[in-house]
C-alpha cells in the first residue's frame, strides 16, 4: 500500500504539472480543477488513485474520463474505433449515462458532472469517491447520481396510449392522455392530414380531411445530445476521452382510423334556406314503428353520429308553420365506412295580404281606394298587382312569398279624402311576422277639411260689400250649431276663456329694438265656447296666445296663426267634405232686411284641387213705409169740417 500511495503522489504530482488549457485545439478545460477523487479497482481492490479533476471539453460539449488509473497530457488526440471494444450493453449504458448526464437540460452543474463521471467508471469497473479540492472532505453526489439513474431506467418508457387505435372523424378532435407522464419528452413525425397540439401531459389530435386507410403517427423521445456513432479521442500515454452521441432512439406508433358510419339530414326550403325546427321520424321499418324523433338543429341539420349501417325511413311530422310539411315516408341508405347525407326540401306556404280602408275618425269602411303592389328586390320593384277597395272597404293581394319584400301604394284616395301617410307608402315582408295566412293592413284616411267663404252684398248694387251680418252654421239639419259669424269681422275658434294677442301686419314686423317688443293691435279674451267675434278693419293679423318678444322661437312660430279679415266677407274652415251645412243669416246688417230666404243648405263638395266654396248672399236696404196719403186725408178732412 505505501508503495503505491509513493506511484499515486507521482501521478499527482505529474498531473497537477498538467496546464490542461493547452491540450490541442479540440480539447478545453473549463477550470484547472474542480475536486479530487479517489478510485479502486473492483477486480483488484490493492489498487487505488488519487488526482485532481476538472471540466474536460471537446468541441464545446462535455466528454467523460475512461481511464481514471492513467493521466491526461497535453498534444493532439485522434478519434479512433475502440467505441466497438464495448459490449453492446456497455455501448447503451454509457450513451444513456451522457444523454442524461451534464448536457441533459437543468444538469450543468458540477455535481451532475462528477456523478455522470462516477456512472462512466462505474461502467469500466471503477467505484469513485469525490472530495472537495483540498480533499479534507468528501462531496455528496448521491441525489444526482439517483435522478440520472432514474432517467435512464425511464428511458423507454413510453406514452400510455402507445400502440392504440383512435377512432375520428374528419374535423374531429380528440384528447389523449398520457398516464405515464412521460409525453414531454417526446416529439412526433409531422403528417399534413393530422394537426398535433402537445400540453402537459395531454396531446390533442384533429383529422384534417379523409383518409382511405388506417394513418399510422409515430413518436419519438426528443434527442438532447447529438446523432451519429459515440467516438473515443485518443493519445499515445494519455488517457481516453468519451464523446457520446445519441444513438439510443426510441420511439412508438399509434393508428388512426376513419370513422364515418354518420348521417346527416339536411333540410332546405325552396329558396335554399337551412329550416330549423323540423321534426322527422326515423326507423327500420316502413311504417315507421319504433319510429325514433329527430329535430333540425339551427342549421337545418339532424347529425347522428355511428348510425347504422343499411335501409332506413324517415318522415317529416312537423315543420315550422311557413312551410308545408311533407310527410311522405321515404326510404334512405346509410353507407358503411362513409358519411351518408341526406337532403330534403320544404315548400314555402304562400300568404294574402289584405288592406283594411277605414275613415280615421269613424272607423267607417270606406271604398274606392285604389292600390298598386310591388315587389321589391334589392336594385328594382316590379309592379305585379292593381287593386280597389270594395263596399267593406278591404282589398286581397292573393299568393305572396313569404320571404319576399313588397310596397304597397295608394294611387288614389276616397272621394273627399286625404292621406295620413304623407308618402302613401307602406313596405312590409311577411317573413318579418309569425305566419300568418292573412296578414291584415288597416289603412287609414283622414276625411278633407273644406272652407266656406260667405259672401254678404247690397242687393241693389250687386257690389257693396257689407259687414255685421250674423250667420249660424248648423250640420245638416241638426242642432248642431258649427259657430255663429260675422261679416266683416275677427273670428277665432280657441280656448275658452283665454287671451288672444292680434297683430297687424305693420305691427308683427315692427319691433321697438330697446324694448325688444312689439305693439300688441288687439289683446281679446275668449268667451266660454273658446269664441272670439270682433270687428276690426280689414287686413291679414297674427294671432298668439302670448306676447310677442323680440326674436320669435321655432316653438312660438308654430303657434302663431294667420287670419284674414274681409270686409263683408266669412271664411269658414275646417268643414267636412260632403257634409250638408245649413247657414242661415240670423241679423241683417244695420239699414238692411233679411230677406224671405235667409237660410240655405250647402254641401261641400269641390272638384279635384278646390278647397274652397263661395257662397254671396244678398239684403236689399230697408225701406221706411209711406205715410204721406194719409196725412193730406187728415188735413182735408179737418179743413172741410170747419169750411
């Protein structure tokens, strides 16, 4: 033992001489040393050595000691092909020792370093024992040295699913999970047919189009070290130096097969819109017993996934309330190892469209309205139908699509009426409503406003015009009384007991620009019936319920009103077309007889673009009676008497 502890002091001795730094270019050191170790033969237990040990480089990877027994020294090494001096086991032993020693992700530490290096001995025959560089006390590598043993011992295993069939269908994706915790380590051939999606321990799988056999994916375990042979540097007088390679691949298949026994129904209407909410019977047997129900989806579609294979019926047993059901039973075949479809197609119910013509005040039925309708697509209308309301006031556009656009238009009113609907325009689609057989459009006119200018002359001259004759208006033959009026005068129809504002025209546009006013002309209070009857000079006056300041709002000049006053002269607004009116003159002007006919019926009825009727009614002056005869009687008589 001393004899050989004088040869190990030697050795030392000879290797801490060693600048290890100038071993030829392919070989680098990363510090002069590290740590000591002490190792012993096996096969021969006297022997033992002792040295200094560092980091020791090839290439910038990492390389392991063979000969612990032997020293390194400085000049070119050569590779050479004692790898194959190995056993086949001793070969794998050590690619796994370097696979999952110092260059394995997280190992760059010195402790990995010495406990591969103790496993690289090992291998040869070699038990180590590490001190720290001074070598007063030993390093503990046993954690390492346990992890890189539990590396390799896990080295082939493989993910849980290996070797197994899944099932999919074309876009379908599945989810496999690796039980073994082991699909990190992983990598897989790429296969444009399959998309792969690696998380944890999870590994999604989507099929991308068919395929016409079984698709066979492989794995393998992701090399960290480089490919090719392992390669041995060697030296005449130095010791061997270990460059492991990767030559430890393992891999695994897993098969995909197509699953396809699936069927899908497919429901369409006339216009090629999916239909929903479509009910079908399905069963093996013609009529329909044991009969399994089946609804569209959203999409108009019924997927049944693994169907069976072979002849099968279906019926259609309910559809939405647009469409006629079809239930005709129908035979299909689902095919074996192929999707099968099956479209079926829906008739879209027609609708009417029926116009409702009515008065708006009395709801009255009214005819002689006359329609057109048009369809309407996104660039054009047609003209497809012309119609006139009946004695019931309604009109029927017969058979309309359903999902079709239509206009209707109102070409020509009622005999006295106008439209509401500026536009006499209506637009609608039947699809925009639950379906109905009918839909009803109520329509509604508004009956015309006539005016009735009364014209009051001196009978003998047929042209002057006379003022302060009173009429009553009353509506056909009733006690209706419409208003009391005046020649020649103010009349406002208002809010009883309220405050009129009058303004003349020179009034209304003169404003005093330091008061911001104007001059008020007339300020008249409403009696209870809201009327006001004045007599003022002839012209055009501006009515407001309140003064007028300054600049006039949008919203007070809406409230502003225009009257006219003519001497001699009423208008009447606001009377009903085809009404009959009794207009009776009630008192003459002053110096003036009513006259024999001083009432009379009009009905206000005017030609097409007229919104006025003038009536002239005429007084002839009243005549004081002659007295003349009888006094001259009186006189004669008197004289005779006292003849």
């Amino acid at each position: 033992m001393r004899k050989t502890a004088v040869i190990m002091s030697v050795f030392l001795t000879i290797l801490l001489a060693i600048n290890i730094s100038t071993i030829s270019a392919v070989t680098t050191t990363k510090s002069a040393s590290m740590s000591r170790f002490k190792v012993t033969k096996r096969s021969n237990t006297s022997y033992w050595y002792e040295y200094k040990f560092p980091y020791i480089y090839i290439d910038n990877k990492a390389v392991y000691c063979l000969q612990p027994n032997i020293t390194v020294i400085s000049g070119s090494y050569s590779a050479s092909n004692k790898w194959n001096d190995f056993s086949l086991i001793q070969q794998r032993r050590l690619s796994l020792i370097a696979y999952y020693g110092y260059e394995y992700p997280n190992h760059q530490t010195r402790n990995y370093y010495l406990a591969a290096q103790s496993l690289v001995w090992d291998v040869l025959g070699w038990n180590t024992v590490w001190y720290n560089t001074a070598g007063t006390s030993k390093l503990n590598v046993s954690s390492e040295l346990a992890e890189i043993n539990n590396l390799i011992a896990r080295h082939n295993v493989v993910p849980s699913f290996a070797n197994t069939k899944v099932d999919l269908r074309v876009n379908q994706q599945v989810t496999l999970t690796d039980t073994n915790g082991v699909l990190s380590e992983y990598e897989f051939t790429t296969n444009q047919d399959v998309d792969f999606t690696k998380e944890g321990n999870n590994l999604t799988i989507k099929l991308n189009k068919k395929i016409s056999k079984p698709l066979t994916l492989s794995g393998y375990r992701r090399n960290n070290l480089d490919n090719g042979s392992s390669i041995i540097y060697t030296k005449s007088n130095s010791q061997n130096l270990l460059n492991a390679k990767a030559d430890i691949v393992v891999n695994f298949d897993f098969s995909i097969n197509l699953k396809e026994n699936d069927l899908t129904i497919i429901k369409k209407d006339t216009l090629g819109q999916a239909v929903s909410n479509t009910t079908f019977l399905i069963a093996e047997t013609k009529d329909m017993a044991k009969g399994v129900s089946y609804t569209t989806d959203n999409n108009g579609r019924i997927y049944l996934e693994d169907f069976k294979p072979g002849t099968h019926y279906i019926q259609e047993v309910s559809a939405p309330a647009q469409y006629i059901v079809d239930n005709q039973v129908k035979e299909i075949f689902v095919m074996e190892n192929e999707p099968t479809f099956v479209e079926l197609e829906n008739s879209i119910r027609k609708t009417d469209i029926k116009i409702v013509k009515k008065d708006n005040e009395t709801k009255q039925a009214l005819k002689g309205a006359e329609f057109e309708l048009y369809k309407v697509d996104e660039d054009k209308s047609e003209l497809i139908a012309t119609g006139t309301t009946n004695e019931n006031g309604t009109l029927i556009f017969k058979d309309l699509d359903y999902y079709q656009s239509y206009s209707i238009y109102e070409t020509k009113m009622p005999i006295g009426y106008d439209s509401i609907n500026e536009e006499r325009c209506w637009n609608f689609r039947p699809a925009d409503n639950d379906y109905q057989p009918v839909i009803e459009l109520e329509i509604y006119n508004q009956l015309r406003r006539i005016k009735l200018k009364l014209i009051k002359m001196d009978e003998d001259t047929k042209e002057k015009l006379l003022s302060g004759a009173v009429f009553s208006i009353n509506e056909n033959d009733s006690a209706n009384l419409i208003g009391t009026y005046v020649t020649g005068s103010l009349y406002i129809k208002g809010e009883a007991d309220s405050d009129y504002y009058v303004y003349s025209t020179d009034d209304y546009e003169k404003i005093d620009l330091n008061a911001q006013t104007r001059k008020v002309s007339y300020q008249f209070n409403a009696n209870k019936d809201g009327e006001i009857i004045e007599q003022i000079p002839a012209g055009i006056y501006y009515l407001s319920q309140k003064e007028l300041l300054g600049d006039i709002s949008e919203a007070d000049n809406q409230q502003i009103k225009t009257k006219s006053v003519e001497d001699g002269v009423i208008l009447i607004e606001d009377l009903k077309y085809g009404y009959t009116y009794n207009v009776c003159e009630v008192q003459a002007p002053t110096g003036y007889d009513i006259g024999k006919n001083s009432c009379s019926a009009v009905t206000m009825i005017v030609d097409e673009g007229q919104d006025t009727i003038e009536k002239t009614y005429y007084n002839q002056n009243y005549k004081v009676p002659y007295t003349g005869y009888n006094f001259l009687r009186h006189i004669s008589r008197k004289f005779f008497r006292y003849q």
